[in-house]
C-alpha cells in the first residue's frame, strides 16, 4: 500500500489489535496487522484516491445477473483482473436464472462457457427459487468470501437465501430504470452457520482499476499471459505490433473478441471511473 491514498485506512477483513474500554463499553484500535490480500478500486470519478473494498479474502465471488439489471463483462473483467493483481481466487455467480427466458438462457451459456474455458469457477443460481444454493454453499464453507457486484443483482438475496436469520435488507428493482435499488450502504462481515464469513458490499456501478502500471493488466488475463512469451516484442503491448500472439489468437478465436475489447479498455485508465448508486 506504500504510495496509495486510500479513503479507509481499516477496512472489513482487517485483523487488528484493541483493548476495551470497560467503562464506555467500546474498544480502541490499537494496531492494523499485515494484510495478506485486498480488493481495491478507485474511489470516485476520475480519482486518484482509492477504497479498499475488503481485505484478508479466501475468495471473490463476482455476482451478476443476465436482465434486470444486465451485467457487463467489461465490469465482470475488471473485478477478475484485481482478484488476479492480489492473488485472490475468483468465482463468477449468474443469479436470478429463474426470470431468464430463452435468449437470456442463451446468453448465460455462452457467458458461462467463455469464462469456463479461461479457468474461472462458474455457479449459476437463483436466490428466489433455492436452485444452485447448495453449490454455493459448499463454495462458501469454511472460507472467508467477499461478494461484489452492480446493485440490484442479488448479493443481499443470496446471502438472506442461505442464511435467513440474517434479515438483510433487499429492495425492489426500479420499473423505470431497470437497476436496483441500493440497499446495502456500508460493506459488512457476517458468520456463516456452516462456517465461514462472507462479506456483502455495497452496488458498485463501474469498477476502477488503480496502481496498474498499463504493462501489467495484459499479465492479470490468463488466457494471454500464457501467450504472451510468443510474441515477437518482449515490450509487446498487444495493440498494434507484428507477430503480436495475443492478435493471432483474437484472430482465430482463442481469445475471446469480447474479452480483448475489455482489455483495449482497461489500457485506457483515465477514462475508467467506480461511482456507486
């Protein structure tokens, strides 16, 4: 973190040391230990500033949702490309397939088989109906997991879904924008029944990418840092060099075209932002 301002500097997941002052009933931070992981992001338009999301993570789980509200992959890979930065396993969760009708269904398959054949855990579930929860579950067992994703996917759903004493508040997706409501204001750490914690974050709107030097985020795909010793320039950026194998395999369909879209994108960080709504 040495160089980076940071808008909390102790975030959920945090382990520290305090002493309690019996007669307030409170306890005082003394000392924040060393963290092992973080998830952070910019933490306002064109900032420069940053938000540590959650520290101290077995696992991420990128929620996300095919309609109402549709998720991005260009979001989708940025969250993937800082799970990898900060050597954080990642699983992507596609909620709510009980209201996806058939071009969705197509969609979530294709989604699904993309990220699959990259190496990235797929769970597709709905938290309505119960289907694919124990799989989820399993997942969570055991394990300390962070939850992120836009509003209005159904991170609260979820977590209420397979811990219903929790009671966490949802709210109705809005009619007129199609996006959800924010219910969630603050990230917070709840115990699991079956072990475990998971942690449930605010809807983040955009994800925005920080302390990336513009060689690194190529690294952080896996699909091309398998390729990317094959290209003829050791100082190869992907663009626009000859013998690049990042382009050949775009251009034959190793590489997805979609995900090499999102990559083009990221190289471009001034025009990334991470507004909440």
């Amino acid at each position: 973190m040495d160089g980076i301002k940071t808008t909390n500097p102790l975030a959920v997941g945090d382990r520290v040391s305090f002493f309690m002052e019996s007669e307030k009933g409170s306890g005082v931070i003394t000392a924040i230990h060393p963290r092992h992981n973080y998830i952070i992001r910019k933490a306002t338009r064109l900032s420069k500033v940053s938000h540590i999301i959650a520290s101290n993570i077995d696992r991420l789980f990128v929620v996300a949702s095919i309609i109402q509200p549709r998720t991005s992959t260009g979001f989708i890979d940025r969250v993937l490309v800082t799970a990898e930065a900060y050597h954080i396993p990642a699983t992507i969760v596609f909620n709510k397939i009980d209201i996806c009708d058939e071009p969705a269904k197509l969609q979530l398959a294709e989604l699904m088989q993309l990220y699959a054949n990259i190496g990235y855990g797929m769970i597709a579930l709905s938290a309505l109906t119960g289907e694919g929860l124990d799989v989820l579950k399993v997942a969570l067992a055991g394990k300390v997991s962070l939850f992120t994703g836009h509003s209005g996917v159904g991170k609260s759903a979820l977590i209420n879904a397979i811990e219903p004493r929790l009671s966490i508040r949802t709210a109705i997706i809005s009619e007129s924008h199609n996006k959800g409501k924010h219910t969630t204001t603050f990230a917070e750490m709840h115990r699991l029944s079956f072990g475990g914690y998971i942690i449930d974050t605010p809807g983040i709107k955009e994800f925005g990418l920080i302390d990336f030097a513009r060689k690194e985020i190529s690294e952080r795909f896996p699909e091309m840092r398998e390729r990317m010793l094959n290209c003829h320039f050791a100082n190869c950026t992907h663009v626009h060099e000859p013998g690049c194998a990042i382009m050949q395999a775009v251009e034959s369909g190793e590489i997805h075209s979609e995900r090499y879209h999102n990559y083009l994108g990221m190289l471009n960080d001034d025009k990334l932002d991470a507004t909440e709504y």
